[in-house]
C-alpha cells in the first residue's frame, strides 16, 4: 500500500507568500479528480520539495508549474513574482499545444531546476489517480512507463516515483 503522507507547506518569507496568493488566485475555481481545489497540487508538489531541502526559486517553480498551460497568467506577471530562472523552467513545464512528449521531456531534462519539479509534479498526479477514471489511469500508467521511467533513472526521486508508479499498476488489475 503506497503511503500517502501529508506534508504542510511551510511559507518562509514574502516572496512565497505573494507566489501561493497569486497561484491560489489564478487557480481559483479550479478543479482536480474528485472535485478538490486544483490548487493542492502545486501546493503539494511545492510541499514534497521543500520537505527535501530545495531553494525557494525550486518552490516558486513548483507554485508557478501550471499556469502558463491552466490559466491566463501570462509571462509577465510570473516575473513579476520571481525572476528569469523561474520563469524559464515554467516555460519548460509548459506543454505547447500540440507537443511532441520526446522534445517536451528533452526540453525539462537540460534544465536541473524544471527536471525537479517535474519529477515532483509526477509522482503527485501519479499518487493521486484514485479519484480520476479507470481510463485516464490506463493511460496515465501508459504514459509513465513509455516516457517516465527514462526520465527518472537515476534520479534522487527514482524510488518515489517507482512506488507511485508500482500503486496504480495495482489498482489497474
């Protein structure tokens, strides 16, 4: 049984504080699997990394992950709130419509900062299937194997993301 720990998010100074306001905004209404607030996940994957000691440019990046492709934030206002090397991995985790998953995935693995929060952003939407279809965590599951597990090899986060992985292959049978 994969054990889902909850981890609180810890605000250290002004620049995150201003960076969850501004996420929880533009996030607002939002829904994920099960109908929560979609802002749990960046907060989360935030979470999951600052658990592990990332500078706070890393938790700004996990905050900031999903706007640019969910939202109307634009560039601008993301560097605004931060600085060049955020907004550049956001744009990295940004998927362009249409993209292609090799270049996408190629793109995040040349920049540190983008592949950490990536592999952070996985492992919670892979820990969090249980409320999504069976069809979506077929091909999530799918997706994951085919892409994923080269992209972590040999990472810090390999393990996590192998247990997340290995629960919802069980919960496909």
């Amino acid at each position: 049984m994969l054990k889902r720990r909850r981890t609180m998010f810890q605000i250290t100074d002004s620049r995150l504080k201003d960076a969850l306001d501004f996420a929880s905004d533009k996030h607002a209404g939002q829904l994920r699997w099960g109908g929560i607030p979609f802002i749990t996940h960046p907060v989360a994957v935030a979470a999951y990394l600052q658990e592990r000691g990332y500078n706070d440019n890393t938790l700004l990046t996990a905050l900031f992950h999903d706007l640019l492709e969910d939202t109307d934030t634009t560039q601008e206002e993301i560097l605004k709130r931060s600085d060049r090397e955020v907004l550049d991995a956001v744009i990295l985790l940004t998927k362009p419509k249409p993209y292609d998953m090799a270049d996408y995935l190629g793109g995040i693995d040349r920049n540190a900062m983008a592949k950490d929060v990536k592999c952070a952003d996985r492992i919670h939407n892979l820990r969090t299937t249980a409320d999504s279809s069976q069809a979506f965590r077929k091909k999530y599951y799918d997706e994951s194997v085919r892409w994923y597990v080269p992209f972590f090899k040999d990472t810090c986060f390999e393990a996590d993301f192998l247990e997340a992985l290995g629960h919802l292959e069980r919960m496909l049978k």
